[in-house]
C-alpha cells in the first residue's frame, strides 16, 4: 500500500493543550514517518520558536522533521493556506467534545476548517502527553466508492500504531427496510429482511478487507458489524459504546446548502464527537 500521508500539519495556539497536541502530532508524525508543519496564527517571535522547540526536542533526537510556519491573519483562511502551500496530507486539530445546536450553526473554527480543507483531518478530544495505545479502530464500511480506500487506510494505520483490533461497520439506513411488525408472520419476515441484508453487507466488506495486503492485517482482529439506524448518528454512538480510540470515515462527496444547515451523515459525527476522528477526502 501507498502511503497516505507524507506531511502532517497542526494549527497550534498558546492553550492549556498546547503541549499535549503538539506530542500526539510529533508521535503521529514518526509513527507515519512524515513530515511535520506547526502552524501558529499569529506574529513569529524568538520566545515562541524557543517554547515550541523546546517541546519537541525529545521528538527531535529520535529524528523528527519539522517545520515552523507563522502567518498572520483569520484563523480559518491561514491554516487553510498553509495546508494548500505547504502541500499539507493530514492536519490535526483539537476539537470541543460537543457542541451546541448554536454553536453547530454559527461554526466553530475546527468545523469550518473540517468542511473547507482539501486534505484529511483528525480531530483530537483527548491529547495526551504521555501517549494513550490506540487499541481498537472503528471504520465505516458505508456502501460507498470511497469506501475501500477509507478502510485501506484504517488498516495502515492500525499496523503502523500497532492497533489490537478493527471493526468495520456498515450502517445500514432505516429506509431500506420496511419494517412491519402488525403480527409474528410480519416481524418473522421484518427479521428475515434484516438478516439477509446483514450477510450481504458482511461479504460486501470482507470482500475489500482480502484484497488489503497481509502485512498490514497481521496480528489485528477484524470484525464486520452491520447496524441499522440513522446515517452517521449510528456509527458515532457505535464507537462510543465499543470505547473505540479512533473513528475513521470518509468525508461526503458534495454537501449542499441543507447539508451545511442541519446535521446530516458526518455532521452528526461533527457534532457530538464520540472519540478521535478522521475524516478522509
């Protein structure tokens, strides 16, 4: 597999967090051998290349490449820029846990950068200094042309992390079932329908996981999971009950002005994050 990400970039502000980020980008960044561009809105001073070289000097002796890049400007256009000039493949980003309907609609910057970047981002709830093993990944398996290259990722990055296991889940609509549950006879053929659809969904994704090389499938324990329910909704709320580390999706093709508006697939995810999430362009 080819790599995924060759340059990993971080919007970094003077905040509680600040070192806490700043070493889960350096660790991610040796983990997928990139290179990494700290991006600070705001005027380049002495004091502050000393304060963030001086947290990343441990990362430095174990090679890490990086870059500092300080430009002034709106937070969202800057980082923006940078990701575009500086051919930026993952951008990290602290995010709020959750958020409300007022600010969901007035959009917080990390949510403006997540809809406007041409490039993957992971949204960080939980930074830590001294760093947490990412155990279990959850990645969406959503019957969708994207699909296989999204769970091709989640894979190299599991292998790379050393992940224990991956469960890849296929959310399955409400819509594409009727259910009517008037008498037995119909909920027997409502739990039939499910079913059938279930062991569909199943080889549909097994199908993508045997085509992904061994290497990057070994010692990891693989588990399909069909649910039905609301788009996005659905995998969010399955990530947080299975204690997941990390939620992997693809981003939609194309969202519309009622997209923008009201929750829907990924912004349901956006809203309330239920652990670490990437989001896949």
């Amino acid at each position: 597999m080819i790599k995924p990400f060759s340059t990993v970039g971080i919007g970094i502000t003077f905040s509680p967090n600040l070192e806490a980020n700043l070493f889960e980008a350096a660790r991610l960044s040796l983990f997928f051998e990139c290179k990494l561009i700290l991006i600070h809105v705001g005027p380049r001073t002495d004091e502050k290349v000393k304060t963030f070289g001086t947290i990343l000097e441990s990362f430095v002796l174990k090679s890490l490449d990086f870059e500092l890049v300080f430009q002034e400007g709106n937070p969202v256009d800057v980082i923006l820029d940078v990701c575009v000039h500086k051919k930026i493949d993952l951008l990290i980003l602290g995010a709020l846990k959750q958020e409300s309907f007022f600010k969901y609609y007035v959009g917080s910057i990390a949510r403006k950068i997540t809809r406007n970047a041409n490039c993957d981002i992971l949204l960080l709830i939980n930074p830590s200094v001294d760093r947490v093993p990412c155990q279990h990944i959850v990645v969406s398996g959503l019957d969708d042309l994207k699909t296989p290259s999204t769970i091709a990722t989640a894979f190299y990055i599991g292998h790379q992390l050393k992940t224990q296991r991956i469960t890849i889940v296929e959310e399955i609509s409400d819509h594409e079932l009727v259910i009517k549950t008037d008498d037995d006879k119909a909920l027997k053929k409502t739990n039939i329908a499910k079913e059938r659809m279930r062991l569909r969904e199943a080889s549909r994704v097994m199908d993508i996981v045997q085509k992904i090389d061994k290497d990057m499938k070994s010692g990891m324990l693989v588990k399909s999971q069909p649910i039905f329910g609301q788009r996005g909704y659905s995998i969010g709320h399955y990530a947080q009950v299975a204690r997941a580390d990390l939620l992997v999706m693809h981003s939609p093709s194309k969202l519309s002005f009622w997209d923008r508006l009201f929750p829907h697939d990924i912004e349901h995810i956006l809203t309330e994050l239920p652990t670490d999430v990437l989001i896949l362009r």
